[in-house]
C-alpha cells in the first residue's frame, strides 16, 4: 500500500467500527463517499454495534456501484471462513447487516 502512495495503518488494531470511525470522522485513512460515488478500489464497512465478530465486515469494491448486487473481493462473508473470493455486497451481508450502518470509503493518498 505505501509504494502506491497510500498511509500504511501501522501495528494498532484496524478493526470495522475504527475504519467507520476514521472513514466518517477522523480521515487519517479513509474519507467517506456517497455510494453513487463508489468504484473500484474503494472500500465498504458494514457494522452493528460495535461492530466486532458477526457484528462487521469490510469488503473492497470490485467494479461499478449496482446497489446491493455490486461485485466485491472479500474474505469470509456469504463464504464463512473461506478464502479470499468475488461475491455481490447483498448476498455477502446478509439481511443482519445490510440492516446495520453502512460506509462507503476511499482510501486517502
């Protein structure tokens, strides 16, 4: 990620909610963009609550944005523990955290 020109996040805990949080807030990483704005590359953060275990995921954004059947590369997901894999953002959120609180992000240069 550096030698693309992106902020490297360092050895402390990057997590769902502090993506949330610095997508939305704190900018150090991640700045928020409408979802009609999203494209390839970019990032979605699904969380409910504390968005911890079942609770989050995060997935990057794989083409253009088409709703809930917008193609993504993501690891777990509609797949459990499984690896690394293309899915669409509905089928991998599922109902439990489509419901929750949705960030569209880019990743800051």
């Amino acid at each position: 990620m550096r030698k693309a020109g992106y902020y490297k996040a360092g050895s402390w805990p990057f997590y769902t909610k502090s993506m949330e949080i610095d997508a939305r807030k704190n900018y150090r990483y991640l700045r928020q963009i409408k979802p009609s704005e999203a494209k390839a590359g970019d990032i979605v953060i699904a969380n409910v609550g504390n968005g911890l275990g079942n609770n989050g995921h995060t997935a990057i954004i794989d083409g253009p944005y088409n709703g809930w059947d917008t193609q993504i590369i993501q690891e777990g997901g509609d797949d459990g523990t499984g690896p690394v894999h293309r899915s669409h953002l509905g089928d991998s959120l599922g109902e439990y955290l489509m419901a929750g609180k949705i960030t569209y992000a880019r990743p800051i240069k």
